[in-house]
C-alpha cells in the first residue's frame, strides 16, 4: 500500500494483536487518513504560500525575491510531509487489519465471545486503508482572515485605505510557538536603508500589501487543529495496544513506533502552528511598514528622509530576519528502529575434522595409512648429536586429541615430569652418533604410525624431543601390529600429531590400550631400545610408568643379523626422524623374534616375520511540486 518502514510489518515480525483492540487501532488510523489527505487537499487547492512578490515589497528592496519562494518551498515541503503520514497510517491500517485477523483468542473461549470475536474480525476487514481526503471546506469559511495588530484602516468603494501612523508599534515576535524551527542558512538579502530616497520608500509602502498573508494564516491554524484532534484520536486507540495484547517475533520496536504514533501526528499539528504563527508576524511588520511610508511622493518641507529610513529598517528589516526564523523544520511519521522481524539463525559451523581423504602411503609392514591431513618437517642433528627441528601438520584433516578413555588418575610424579618437560630448555649434550641430517615428509593424519626421531642418547635435548623419541621408540617396537592393532597406532598417531613443544599430550588413551593389551606393554618393556630410551632419558620413567610400562635395569643391546652390536646401536639411533614424520622404521628385527609368540598368544593369529627397512611412499594431498502554481496577482 503505502511505502514506509510500516510496509508489510505484520508478516516481517509474525505480528497478532487482540483483534478488538485491532480495529480500535485500524479505525483511529483510517480516520487519521482522512483527515492528512483532507490537510494536503487544502495546501493544493487554495494554494497556500504562493504570494504576490510585489506585496512583500518587490524586487526594489531584494528581500522578495528570497522570501516568496521560500514561503512557497515550506508549502511543498509540508505537503510532501503529509504525504509521508499518509503512507505510514495507511500501512499501519494493512498491519492492525493482518495482525487482528491472526488473533485467536485463547481455547476457554465462550460462544458469545467467539461470536464477538468473529464480529469484530468481519468490521475489522471493512476498516478502508486508503480513504478520501476530509472536505474542509465549511470549516475554511468559519476561520475567516487574520487582522494585522494595530491595525487601523478604511474600506471605501472597495478600496483599503490606512491611516498613517508615524508611531506604529514594532510587531511583536510570537512567544507560545513550541515547534523546533528550521536553522536558518544565511541571511536574507535586502536593501540597505541609506540606499532608499523619498520616492523610493513611498513606492515601496505604495507596493506592500498584506491580505494575501492574513487570508492564508488562519487555513494553517484550521489544520494544525484538525491534526491535534487525529493525534488524540489516535493515541487514545493505541493505549489499548498493549504487551499483553501484541504478540510478535521481533516487532518490539514496531510496538513503540505505534505507541508514539501519536504524538509524532501531534508534533507534525505544531509546525502548521508555527507556520500560522509566522504569517501572522509578517502580516503585522508588512502592515507596519506599509502605515509608517510617505504618504506623497514628494518630498515636503520639514521633511525627514532619514527618519523614514530608520522607520523602513526598524519594521520591515527586523521583521524581515525574525520571519526568516520562523519557519518549521520537518517532522517525520515514527517508525520503528533497528531490525524487525526473527533474528537471523546463527551461521552454521564448519565441520573440524575436514573432510576424509586417502593418501595412499603405506608403512613398513604393510599397514596402509589413510587420512585428511599432511605432515611435514625436517630433523637434524649437528655438533655431535644436538638435535633440532619439528614437525608440522597441514591440511584439512587434522584429528583432535580431545578423546579420553578410561585412564586413570596420573601420579604426582607423572604431573611433576608433565610439567618439567613441558619448561625443559633445549639442551647442549653429546649424543651417540656423530653429525648427520635427516628429513622426512608425508601425509595424512590416519592410522599409521608415526617415525623414530631422536632416539639417540642426547641426555641434553628438549622436553619435545624427548617425549618425541618416547612416541618414536613405541612406534618403532610395534610397527609390526599395526594391522592386529589399529586402535593402537591410532593413538600413536593422534600423540606425534600434537605439538609437543606446547606441552605434554595427552596419553589417557594410549595407557588404556596397553592395560587392554598386557602382552603389548610387556613386550616393550622388555625390548633393549625402551631400555636404552629410559637410560638416556631418565626423566620419562614416570611417564612410562603411567603407561604402564615395567622400567627394567639396561640390558645389554640386541645384536642385528650381520651387524655387530655397536653397529646395530648406531643405524638405529642414526635412522631417527623428526617426531612429527612418518618416514621408514629402524632395524628391529631382533625385537620381532622377541614378541612374535606374544602376538600370536594374544591374537590367536600366526605373525611372519617382522621385514624391516622398507621406505614408505606417501601421496600429495590436493588443495583445491504542486504547490509552485503561480497565484493571479490580488489588488489588495
């Protein structure tokens, strides 16, 4: 219907109301339209503001031909205002009509009050939203015309005759005007009064006329009266609509625009009063100027120019400048603020685990790995043994560490070296070999276990390192039970996953596994490397104690077929990677010989023997204006 910020309400916020109070609401408003439509009819047809200029004084004294087309712009401007109102209330009408129709009253309803309710719906789908425009023209004649103040004049053969009057009061600048006037941008240019001779000020009270003015005035009174009564109208029928008879989904503020409706009607019946008020004010200063002006053209003897010009300043200059701020500002219908309607859902969140994907790689004994991430980074070692370097995971794939399976409750000791290796300092010792680089890279965040990194005997070495080469060397023992196993190479994985320069992992489900699995943890326990690990690294055995690992007394290396036992030292603890890779295993042979009846006790499945050595090869994860009309100059 209409275009305002009330358009389609009812839908936007799922707005119901009472349907009684609804149609009080849909009547006051329907009865407003009326009377706006009524007030705007008037402006256009009786063409208020449009004033001769000569009768302002004409262009002879400049003022104007400022002033009559700015009395003319405020009567567009109000007319465009009233046309705003129009468009709101008519919504306003389509939002009560929807919204009371929506009602359905509560289910202990009576018969008699169902039927009032069916009634009331009936008269409330006859409210019109769009009537016509109240005829004011009765009320147009009984307003009559404005008597300038001090005014003293003669009507003969039609004609208006004024008396002259040296003495005339100063027009009187309206106190009760309440409106907020528009600021005022610039002065009005005029004539300056020692640039005016005789001839020139009795021209200018010959041009002046005021009865277009006094004509015009009292027709903005009659509207801004009209508007007062709309206004109360209307805000004695938006006291029913109340928060216990409105019910909406994001329409509180529509619920305020339409409480204070009302008196936005009644602010916009203020400024037609203070339009009133200043026509008033410039037909008394224009009748002023026009009493106190030569009455002869020529000069006489004894007479004054100068006091004459002081008289043309003091009431049509000084006049000229308070009319100037006499003009409204602009009064909006009140809408509601802010969103309207359900607020928005939250937007949906992205799915952590990113996505599955397969990589391809395979591990020393066959376990295939699969997974969404990629895992790269570089270890070396320099200066005899000083190990440096870490891991990094990218991709879409990362697994959280966030699962915790049944562990116990860690030791105080366990807390003590959880927090000393977390502080520990990167170290400067001696290791076992001499200096080598290693990298490493591969991809996926799957079940495949990660690779032996620093398993050397730094005694030196970081806290990140050491927990490194602890998830290494159990890697290393039971890369032969990946596929028995899965679930423990899993947990393998999410460890070497984690960011051990932060702080220690989270091992709960690693020490669930191996109570599941004794075989698994003795098996380990008893290999040389775990004890060679605890040897070098004593600060682990309470970590390798809440895993439940037996810590035994060093045993002396097992020897690697073909290799002496030095040797099989040294290929071991060079072959280390960075914790965070996933490259080849170490040469564990040995330690396949070693539990090989242990698995197959605790399987029941036959195990070949253990091939170590083999290189692991891993894939690349992909990214992808009416109110103008000239008015016939008037005579008076």
């Amino acid at each position: 219907m209409g275009d305002s910020p009330f358009e389609g309400l009812a839908g936007k916020a799922k707005i119901k109301v009472e349907t009684g109070a609804a149609l009080e609401a849909a009547k006051a408003c329907s009865t407003a339209i009326g009377i706006v439509k009524g007030c705007r009819d008037l402006i256009e047809s009786r063409q208020l503001n449009v004033f001769t200029m000569s009768k302002l004084g004409g262009a002879e004294v400049y003022a104007p031909e400022r002033l009559q087309p700015r009395f003319v712009t405020e009567a567009t401007e109000c007319k465009d205002t009233l046309g705003k109102f129009i468009d709101s209330l008519e919504d306003m009408v389509d939002m009560f009509k929807d919204a009371g129709d929506k009602y359905t009253g509560t289910d202990e309803l009576s018969a008699s009050e169902l039927a009032t309710l069916n009634r009331q719906k009936t008269d409330l789908g006859g409210v019109s939203p769009n009537p016509g425009g109240k005829d004011m023209s009765g009320a147009v004649k009984n307003a009559g015309t404005y008597n300038p103040t001090n005014q003293d004049i003669e009507t003969r053969d039609g004609k208006i005759y004024v008396q002259h009057n040296d003495d005339i009061d100063k027009a009187s600048v309206p106190k009760d005007v309440r409106a907020k006037p528009e600021p005022v941008e610039g002065e009005i240019p005029y004539r300056e009064p020692s640039s005016m001779g005789w001839r020139d000020l009795y021209d200018l009270g010959y041009r002046i006329g005021w009865t277009e003015i006094t004509e015009d005035a009292p027709i903005w009174g009659l509207m801004a009266s009209q508007l007062e009564g709309a206004a109360y109208d209307l805000s004695q029928a938006m006291q029913t609509i109340t928060s216990t008879k409105w019910e909406s989904q994001g329409g509180d503020s529509a619920l305020t625009a339409v409480q204070g409706f009302s008196k936005s009607v009644s602010e916009l019946a203020g400024s037609f009063k203070m339009m009133q008020a200043n026509l008033q004010y410039t037909a008394d200063w224009l009748y002023a100027t026009n009493s106190c002006m030569p009455v002869s053209p020529d000069e006489g003897c004894g007479d004054d120019v100068g006091e004459v010009q002081e008289l043309y300043r003091k009431h049509y200059i000084d006049g000229l400048a308070q009319t100037q701020k006499m003009f409204p500002a602009e009064v909006l219908p009140a809408a509601p603020k802010g969103a309207i309607g359900p607020p928005p859902p939250p937007p949906k969140k992205e799915d952590d685990t990113g996505g599955q994907q397969n990589n391809g790689g395979q591990q020393n004994n066959g376990g295939q790995q699969s997974g969404g991430g990629q895992q790269s980074g570089g270890g070396q070692q320099s200066g005899g043994g000083q190990q440096s370097g870490g891991g990094q995971q990218s991709g879409g794939g990362q697994q959280a560490s966030s699962q915790q399976q049944g562990s116990s409750q860690p030791s105080a000791e366990f807390v003590a070296a959880q927090q000393a290796l977390a502080n520990q300092g990167k170290g400067t010792g001696q290791g076992a070999t001499g200096g080598s680089s290693g990298t490493g890279s591969g991809s996926g965040a799957g079940s495949g276990a990660g690779n032996i990194a620093g398993t050397g005997s730094s005694t030196g070495g970081s806290g990140s390192d050491v927990m490194s080469s602890l998830v290494s060397t159990i890697s290393g023992v039971l890369s032969s039970l990946t596929q028995a196993l899965p679930s423990v190479t899993q947990a393998l994985q999410q460890i070497a996953s984690t960011d051990l320069s932060g702080a220690v992992p989270d091992l709960s489900q690693l020490t669930s596994l191996l109570g599941q699995y004794p075989d698994l943890a003795t098996a380990i326990s008893e290999s040389p490397e775990f004890a060679q690990l605890i040897e070098a690294n004593p600060q682990l055995q309470p970590i390798a104690e809440q895993l439940g690992l037996t810590v035994e007394e060093p045993v002396e290396p097992i020897a690697v077929a073909g290799l002496p036992v030095e040797e099989a030292v040294d290929s071991a603890a060079g072959s280390a990677f960075p914790r965070a890779s996933l490259p080849s295993m170490p040469d564990f042979s040995s330690l396949g010989d070693l539990i090989e009846p242990v698995i197959a006790a605790s399987t029941g499945v036959p195990v070949e023997p253990v091939v170590v050595g083999t290189e692991a090869t891993y894939g690349e994860v992909a990214e992808g204006a009416s109110a103008a009309h000239a008015r016939p100059a008037a005579d008076a």
